[in-house]
C-alpha cells in the first residue's frame, strides 16, 4: 500500500507537473522563434523595398558611373 501511494505521489505530483511545464516551455519558444521569424521577414522586405526592388522581383537598377571614385595607390 506504501508504494502504491509513492507511486501515486510520483506520478502526480512531479512527473505531470514536470512534462506540463516542459510542453509549456517548449510552445513558448515554438512562439518566439515565430515571432523572432516574421520580424526578419519583414526586415528584409523592408530591406529590399528600400534598395528600389519591388516584391515581383525586378532586379536594381545598376549604380550610376558618377557614383564610384577612382583608387590611386600611395607609396
């Protein structure tokens, strides 16, 4: 009857409370990685939608010649 009751206690004070929490614990990360996802996603949307690229995918415009200044080495 002794180890009927531990066995009892076992179960229902340490093994369910420990798996509940572990399943909690686990949706909660499930959540933040989501989260965590569509922020990135949103990011480089906003990224790319501010270099001129367009969700249909059409590529950049290549830069202007006027832009880029010559290197000259110094000795």
């Amino acid at each position: 009857m002794f180890f009927a009751w531990l066995l009892y206690k076992l179960v229902f004070e340490f093994i369910i409370p420990v798996y509940r929490s572990t399943k909690a614990v686990r949706k909660q990360m499930n959540d933040i990685q989501q989260h965590m996802r569509q922020q990135y996603e949103e990011q480089q949307s906003a990224h790319n939608y501010g270099q001129g690229q367009s969700s249909q995918g059409q590529a950049p415009k290549p830069p202007k010649r006027d832009d880029y200044i010559d290197f000259e080495e110094i000795k």
